[in-house]
C-alpha cells in the first residue's frame, strides 16, 4: 500500500495534540454535547484532567469551524449503543397523584424546612 494511504487510514493523530483528539473523537464529543455532558466531564473520558475542560472546548470548536466550511473532514462515526428506555406511565412510573380519588399529594420534603400546619 502506499505510504500515503496508509496515513490516511491511520486517521488524525491525537499525539499532534488536542486539536487532533478533538477530531479523531468529534462524533463522541458531538453526542456528549448534545446530551449536556460538562467539559470537565468529556476531558476526563478522554483521558485528560477535569480543568483541561475548557481547552478541549475550544479545540473542538476550532475543529467544528472548520468541518462545517468543508476544511476537515471527521472519521467516521462508530454507533453508541443507546440504553433501552424503560416503558413509561403517566408522568412518572409507579407516583400516584392521587386524581382518581380527589386527593391531594403530599409536597415533598426539603432539607432544612419544617411543615407548619396553619389552622
């Protein structure tokens, strides 16, 4: 194979810094985004300190600029498994409102505050 295709199978070189990480993940960071994952957070899965956050950040967008006017091209994505969502029911799975039988619920508890019964 040619010595040149055989560097473009390799794909964008994280080891050229986090401009290259940025790329090679740029689907995975996508997705963490899109599911409001911190960069703290997406520094860390990717094997770098939380307070790394913001320059991966601004990698990424350096990276998204230039993929979105066509100057860089990401690899491909590979497919997240998604977790299979549990069946819902009303508004959240076994809380009674009590509509059925006219009954009030009973407001949630906060730390720190009493319930005072005003007659």
């Amino acid at each position: 194979m040619d010595k040149l295709l055989e560097l473009i199978a390799k794909g964008p070189d994280p080891t050229r810094g986090l401009r290259g990480l940025a790329l090679a993940r740029y689907h995975d960071i996508t997705t963490a985004r899109a599911q409001l994952s911190r960069w703290g957070e997406i520094a860390t899965a990717l094997g770098l300190s939380a307070q790394q956050g913001p320059a991966i950040a601004d990698a990424y967008r350096r990276v998204a600029r230039r993929v979105a006017v066509g100057k860089l091209k990401p690899p491909s994505a590979t497919p997240v498994p998604q977790p299979a969502a549990a069946p819902r029911q009303g508004r959240q799975a076994g809380i009674s409102t009590g509509a059925a039988t006219g009954e009030r619920p009973a407001p949630p508890e906060r730390a720190g505050f009493k319930r005072i019964d005003i007659d």
